[in-house]
C-alpha cells in the first residue's frame, strides 16, 4: 500500500509539473497587448544593438524600436540573446521580437511573421590591405569567417558558386559575434570576413581603421531588415509597422537615421 500511495503522488507530481510547463507555454499573449515587451539582440551588433564604453544598450535599432513602442506608452526591455538561438527564444516566450538588422530570407519566413521592411543592407568580403586579397577570386584556398546563424552564412551556404566552392575546406570558421571574428581577421587566424555592409562600415570607421582593410562588394543580393515576431502575432506585427509608418511621417525616422548613419536609409 506505501509503495502504491508513493508512486501515485510521485505521478502526481509529474502531472502537476507537466501542466504547469504546458500552461506557462500555452500563455504567451501577443505582444501588442503587453505593457512591456521585450526585444531579443545581439549586443555586438554595431551600429544596430550594441553596448557603449558605459556598458549601457544603444543603436540604431534600439533607438527606432523605443520611438515605435513610445508612441504607445509601450516599455521596451532589451534582452541579449545568443543569435542562433534567436527563434527558439521568440518560440519559447522569452523575447516578444527579434530586432537587429534581422534579414528577412525563406527559412526564417517558415519560422517568424515578418514587419515591413524598414532597412536594406548587403553582404561584403572584408580582407587586411596589405594581404592582397581584394577579389572573391583571390580567396582560394583561404580561410573565411562568418557569423553563425547570420543570414551571411545562410547566403554563403545558398550560393557556393560565389565563394564557399573556393575558399579553404568549402567551408568557414563560425563566430559567435562579429567582434570575435575582426579580432582574427587582424592577427591573421582568418583571411577574410563574410558580414553585413552596416557592421562592417561602421565599425571600421569608429574603430580608425577602414583604411587598412578592403571592403569587397559581393554579388550576393541586397537584404532586407524586418522585425520578427511569433508567426501568430499578426497584432504586434501591425502595431509595428504602423509604428514605422507614423515615424516615418513625423520625421523621427529620418534622425535616428541621420544621427547613426549620417543619412536616410528609408527604403525605396
């Protein structure tokens, strides 16, 4: 009988914490309706997300999301997450969006519900001067990096013909942050960089360094920068586009876009 009343409350317990588990991910509401809403990044990501000398969030996305939720007494909690993880933490309730230059491709499509597009970027090869790489053709035999979980690798992945069929091992060395990755492209552990043409100009430049590596244009196609939420939270999706649209009217937009890139990246 004791062994018998044991293993019933043991399957009780079991029950009770299946439920609760099943309830806590059955509750993710969607974010339009929330009071505070949390965005997912990668805080290494210049000049989208990234941390200032005082450790604090700041950025070009950060700084057009919190104008976005402003317009309706929304707070914003930034959340640093780990990139390739990205879809899983939105999935899982833990972030309520992802937003930092998050480019819009097929495969991300079947996973997130995408905003409008409100950012265009491209992928470059970023190569030291003095190592006489300045063509993909010159990366033969030559060890690349890239971002993992980057639509820069999807893209490398997608189109071997422009460089994975030519570079060391038909494949590249994986990075968890970009800052990582400069960090071996300087001391030579890598001989090039697949990365976005935003991270690349504008770390070089606050860095004082753009003179001394080749920035490299691909013929990979432009990208487009969305917001990704849950694939079912079609509320916070127009909740942000029709923050975007009225930024975009009142000339908001426009400075956060002047005052990080020195000019108007609205996309045509």
């Amino acid at each position: 009988m004791k062994k018998l009343t044991g293993l019933l409350m043991a399957a009780s317990v079991l029950l009770l914490g299946a439920c609760g588990t099943g309830d806590k991910k059955a509750d993710v509401s969607s974010g339009a309706d929330k009071k505070e809403v949390v965005v997912g990044l990668d805080d290494t990501f210049v000049p989208m997300g990234f941390r200032d000398d005082d450790g604090n969030l700041t950025g070009f996305d950060v700084d057009l999301a919190t104008a976005v939720f402003d317009l309706t007494d929304t707070k914003v909690t930034f959340q640093p997450i780990d990139w390739s993880m990205k879809e899983t933490e939105l999935d899982n309730g833990t972030i309520d969006m992802i937003w930092n230059g998050y480019t819009i491709n097929a495969e991300r499509e079947k996973k997130v519900l995408f905003s409008d597009i409100y950012m265009k970027s491209y992928q470059i090869l970023v190569t030291k001067k003095d190592s006489g790489i300045d063509t993909f053709d010159k990366m033969k035999d030559k060890v690349l990096g890239a971002q993992e979980g980057s639509s820069g690798y999807k893209i490398f992945t997608d189109q071997p013909e422009v460089l994975q069929d030519i570079v060391k091992d038909n494949d590249a060395t994986l990075y968890a942050s970009f800052n990582e990755a400069f960090i071996d492209l300087e001391t030579g552990r890598i001989d090039g960089l697949l990365i976005d043409s935003v991270y690349a100009e504008y770390y070089l430049t606050q860095a004082k360094k753009l003179d001394q590596f080749n920035l490299i244009e691909s013929s990979f196609e432009q990208e487009d920068y969305a917001v990704g939420v849950r694939k079912n939270d079609e509320k916070l999706a127009t909740k942000i586009n029709d923050g975007l649209n009225e930024l975009h009217e009142n000339g908001e937009f426009k400075k956060i876009s002047e005052k990080w890139f020195g000019k108007d990246v609205t996309p045509n």
